[in-house]
C-alpha cells in the first residue's frame, strides 16, 4: 500500500526511468555507431582531384597507416575504435594538442593563487625575460596573452630532433642556445595587439608551470591535469619511455615513409611533446564540458571555464585553443601537427558531442578533417564551420 510519503519517491523514480528511455531513444535514433563515419568521406589528395571515398580508400589514397578515434556523444565518450595499424592503446604524438592540455594545467595554478592572468611574467620567471623595449613599454607579456596567441612572441613551431641526437633543455629552448636549433624565444610585436600563433609563448608557459609548480612539467601536469582527469595514457616524457616506446604509432611522412628511428623527439614540451590517446584526451574535453556548464568535475569552476571559452581580444583564440559559435553551436577547437603525427579535437560543451582524431601520418589533417565533417553530419551535431586551428 503506498503511502503519502512514498508517492513522491515513486515518481522521481518514473521520471528517471522516462528520462532514460528518452536519451536511450534518441541515441538509437541518432545511430552512434563508427560505421556512419566509414563512408562517403570528402577527401582531396595531394596533387588530386576531391573525390568521395571511403575510410579505408582514404587512408589508403593518403598513406596514413593508422587512424584512432574517440566519439563523445551526451557529454560521455561514446566508443573509441581505430583503423589500419593501431589499437585502442596505442599512443601517438599529439602535437599542438598539448598546448590545451598545458592550459588547463596553467589555469588550475590561476585557480589556485599561483600564477594571475593578468601579471607580468616577468614577475613570475627567471629563466626568460621580455627585454624592456618599445614594444613592452606599457604592454607587458601575461599569461592571457600567451594562452591565447597574443602575446607577440616569435617561433611558430618546434619540428623536433631525431631519436639519439642532442636535445636542448627548457632554458636552451627559450634562448636559442645549442644543441637547439630553433631561434631565441622573444618578443617580435606590441603584446595584446594581434594574434600570432606562437609555440615560443607555450615554453613561456611551460616555463611559469614549472617555476610555481617547483616540480618538472611532466610531474606538474600529472598532477594537475592527468590525475584528475584520470588520463592514464598520457605523458610528456621527451624521448619517449619505454612504456610509451612499446606502444607508440611510428610516424610517417606525406608520401608514406616511415621517420627515421619512427618519431622526432620534442623537448618543446608545452608546444608539443605529449605522447597521448583519443580516449584520454576524449576525458578532458568530458571534463571541460562539465565545468563550462557549472557542473561538478576535478578541473576547472565555471568562471574558470568561461574565461577559458572566450574569445581573448577579439582573436579566435580563448586560453588554450580556438573558440566559435555562440548557444549550441559553441564549439572548443584544437589542432595538432608535429612531423610524422597529425590530429584534431573538439568540443560542443552545451551539447556534449565531440571527437578527438589521432593519425601518424603528415597527411592526417585531411584525414581527420573528413573525419570530422562526416561525423558533424552523422551524429547531428550543431552546425560547424570552418576547423581553426
């Protein structure tokens, strides 16, 4: 016999049971599966006319040897699944990918009084200093600016050393010292005036993380992004451990040779040394989402996540990635290239759906952006624009 007080128990529990079949429903009728991604890819290869193929034709047409896939779908990860010579534990390069998740670890030291948005880095660093110039003459270098790509700092990009050559460290990076082959990390316009993609900034980052965190970037970044975000298949160890060794793509170039010794090493750790997989980085994006909406995850709080999903003076950038859209159609974009590994993630966070894809191959944008396109069209996600970097 049911009582009064039990009357409202029962139909919480009717409204969930509701609830669920209606999500169950809708994901059937959406048909989630990684068949809807096999297919009718717009591909145009290099010094080829655009033709639609199909996954496996394009991987084939592309020379890219393996493809990893991570499907977010009602703000959880939906499947992973690869193709050609990978498995779900294989690891590759995720290049530029690195520069979000060293953000997310930057603005977790903000959150905790350790670093400002706002301050000079001057303030924070002794390892690099933007020299008094007419440049920085009241426009300081912050952190806002790098995160964002606005801070008019040099070095587009690191491409990275062969397996058994000499690497340079943090402070031979950032000051163009050898063994390092790229030029000294410096100040090359007025801070906060225009958007310059810059991998230089990142070390500029790395250099803040490691400075407040008094640990190195790798030990930092486990345990203010990795831990939390329970990726246990990422590491910015540079080489390579042997763990990551015993399961990592080898990298291969635009016409499908493999790199000598399968992969460059990248000391350039926030620019681009992270080793990782679609599902791991799948999580962060989850956990992304979760905060950008108010809802409990081990990251960031709102206002830390909005700050990062805005627009920063008008650029395309927020703090840590590229940003567009509005309502639904907000979208949270990153890019990746190093030599050998090419990928692409991003992120609906009002409506949960996204995808991370993971190549080793120098042609693996064109790839993943087939990929994605296909995806945006299968899965129903809101409208998406052009893929920014």
């Amino acid at each position: 016999m049911r009582t009064a007080r039990t009357r409202p128990i029962a139909l919480i529990w009717k409204a969930v049971v509701v609830m669920l079949i209606l999500r169950a429903g809708d994901a059937l009728a959406r048909d989630l599966s990684p068949a809807k991604i096999e297919s009718a890819l717009e591909i145009s290869p290099p010094g080829a006319s655009p033709r639609r193929l199909n996954l496996k034709e394009a991987m084939r047409a592309l020379h890219v040897p393996a493809l990893s896939v991570a499907l977010i779908d009602g703000n959880r990860i939906a499947w992973t699944k690869t193709w050609g010579d990978a498995t779900s534990q294989t690891m590759f390069q995720a290049a530029s990918l690195s520069k979000l998740v060293t953000a997310v670890g930057a603005l977790r030291l903000v959150e905790r009084g350790a670093l400002a948005l706002d301050r000079d880095v001057n303030d924070d660093l002794t390892i690099w200093n933007a020299q008094q110039s007419a440049l920085t003459k009241n426009h300081p270098v912050t952190l806002r600016w790098l995160l964002s790509m606005r801070a008019g700092v040099n070095v587009p990009g690191y491409p990275g050393y062969p397996p058994g050559a000499p690497t340079p460290d943090l402070a031979q990076i950032l000051s163009g010292a050898p063994p390092a082959t790229s030029p000294a990390v410096r100040v090359v316009d007025v801070p906060g005036r225009a958007y310059a993609y810059s991998g230089g900034g990142y070390e500029i980052v790395q250099a803040l993380v490691e400075a407040k965190s008094g640990k190195s970037f790798e030990a930092a970044m486990r345990e203010l992004v990795f831990g939390p975000a329970k990726m246990t298949e990422s590491s910015f160890a540079q080489p390579p451990s042997p763990s990551i060794v015993s399961r990592a793509a080898r990298g291969h170039f635009a016409d499908g040779a493999e790199l000598p010794g399968g992969w460059r090493v990248v000391p350039a750790l926030a620019a681009g040394g992270l080793w990782s997989t679609p599902n791991d980085l799948a999580k962060l994006l989850v956990e992304l989402s979760r905060a950008h909406r108010g809802e409990g995850n081990p990251l960031l709080s709102r206002k830390t996540a909005l700050e990062m999903m805005t627009p920063q003076n008008g650029g395309p950038y927020g703090l840590g990635g590229a940003v567009a859209g509005s309502g639904k159609r907000f979208v949270l974009m990153k890019r990746g290239q190093n030599v050998g590994y090419q990928s692409y993630m991003l992120v609906f966070p009002e409506t949960g759906q996204g995808i991370v894809v993971m190549t080793n191959s120098d042609n693996g944008t064109t790839l993943a952006t087939a990929v994605i396109y296909r995806a945006a069209a299968a899965y129903r996600w809101p409208a998406l624009d052009k893929l920014e970097d």
